[in-house]
C-alpha cells in the first residue's frame, strides 16, 4: 500500500462518518461528473476509488455498480482492492467508468487513463472530477487541511492547459469535456458546514471559528435563504470511447 492510501486506512471512517451525515451535501459535484450524458443507458458502472460507495443515487437504478477502493479504512462491504497506479479492471468492461476527487495522488494518471479507457465498452464513457492545478482548492488542502490532518498533504494536481489528457487518450477516445466546474457544498448552516469538513478532511484540534475563516478566505462561503454553500469547484474530464 502507498501512503495516501495508508492516510485513508487510517481516516476513512471519518471521511465515511462525514459522507453519511450529510449524504448530500457534495450532491453537484457528483451531478457536474455527468453533465450532457444522459446515463440512463450505462447498465455496467465502475467507481474508482469508491470510498464507502456514494455513487448509486446518481446513476440508474437498474445499473450495475462495481466499486473499487485501495484504502481498507471504509468498512462498506463489496469494494474490490484496486491499485490506481495499474488498475486491472475485470471483463467484460463497462459502460461507465467515474473517478472523483483522487487523481491528485496518482501519479501515473496518463496509465490510469489508458487502464480506464481500455476497460470502456465502445461508446462508452470516463468522467473524472478532481482539484484542477493552481487553484484554490489546491491552497486549502495543501495549506490548510495539511497543518491540521497531522498527516499532511501534498497534491500532484491535474492542469486543465495540460495537453497530458489529449495524449493519454491517443486513438482511444475524444476528450469531449475539459471544464473547471462550480460544485458548491450545500449545508443548513455553517455549524453544519464546520462538523462536515472536520470530519471529511479529519481535521485535529481546530476550531470552529478558526475553520470557518479558513474556508471563508481561501475557498469562499455564500449564504442565501436556503442555507450555506462552501465553494467548492473540480475540474470534470468527460472521455467517450
Ligand atoms: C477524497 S476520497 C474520494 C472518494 C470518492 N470518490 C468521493 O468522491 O467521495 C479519496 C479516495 O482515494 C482513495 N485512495 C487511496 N489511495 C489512493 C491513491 N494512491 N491514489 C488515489 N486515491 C487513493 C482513498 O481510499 C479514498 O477513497
């Protein structure tokens, strides 16, 4: 196991807590992976890495969904091991393939690509949502969650200008969306807000406030009448074979 993923042995069930205590807080940045696609017709779905499995709201209800996890720090059961660097995707392929929030700590993402697109049925499709490079997400995370994970954190973060994409895909595929997305987090409150990202992000001894003013200067809080919404955004690759 690498160390990312030994982080996540170790603070997955915190990531899981916070997923399932506010299950659909991260709802558009989920929506913003299919945006134009219709996935009514994608029956075979692989979700990698799954974490404890969020993605079925979001896909058929008839679909098959095989997930994939490297970290054995979420307890769902049913998520297959799997080795980002060179995943081995079991026959007879798929019609969808989704990788959220992880690329940043893979680094051979050109051999990801090519793993994911090779395991694609023809027409299928791979829709990748992570922290586009030089952002400030990537701030936050590195900065801010990295001081108080006690574990640090240092991403390899996917450049939109990159033609590393264009030549992943080579014959394969066509890159159809490159896209930096809003993809707010929605909460009732901002006391909502602070349990959320402390336990997503397994923050130690920080406090509300001190939380609260991180989130607001370098990510962005907004507040309307319907609650609060951290300002999150990704960029969204979609690939169609
Ligand atoms: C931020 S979570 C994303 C989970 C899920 N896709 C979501 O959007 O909630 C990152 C996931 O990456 C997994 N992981 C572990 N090692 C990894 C690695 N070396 N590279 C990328 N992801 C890794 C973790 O186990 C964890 O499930």
């Amino acid at each position: 196991m690498d160390r990312y993923a030994d982080v996540f042995n170790v603070r997955g069930h915190k990531y899981d807590a916070a997923m399932r205590a506010y299950p659909t807080a991260r709802d558009e940045e989920f929506r913003q992976l299919f945006k134009g696609i219709d996935t009514a017709p994608l029956k075979r779905v692989f979700d990698l890495p799954s974490g404890g499995g969020y993605l079925h709201r979001f896909i058929a209800a008839n679909a098959q969904l095989i997930q994939f996890d490297p970290s054995a720090g979420f307890a769902t059961q049913g998520v297959l091991p799997v080795d980002l660097e060179s995943p081995e995707l079991p026959a007879p392929g798929a019609d969808l393939i989704v990788s959220l929030a992880a690329l940043h700590h893979v680094s051979n993402k050109t051999g990801f690509i090519q793993a994911a697109l090779a395991a694609l049925r023809p027409g299928g499709w791979l829709c990748i949502g992570d922290v586009a490079a030089d952002s400030n997400i990537t701030r936050f995370l590195d900065q801010f969650v990295g001081m108080h994970n006690g574990m640090g954190h240092s991403g390899d973060y996917l450049d939109p200008e990159s033609r590393e994409f264009q030549t992943a895909v080579q014959q394969q595929a066509s890159l159809v969306r490159c896209e930096v997305a809003p993809c707010p987090w929605h909460f009732a409150n901002t006391d909502d807000l602070a349990e959320f990202c402390r336990s997503l992000f397994g923050l130690l001894a920080v406090d509300d406030e001190s939380l609260l003013k991180a989130l607001d200067a370098q990510v962005g809080i907004t507040t309307d009448t319907t609650g609060v919404s951290l300002e999150w955004e990704l960029l969204y690759l979609q690939f169609r074979k």
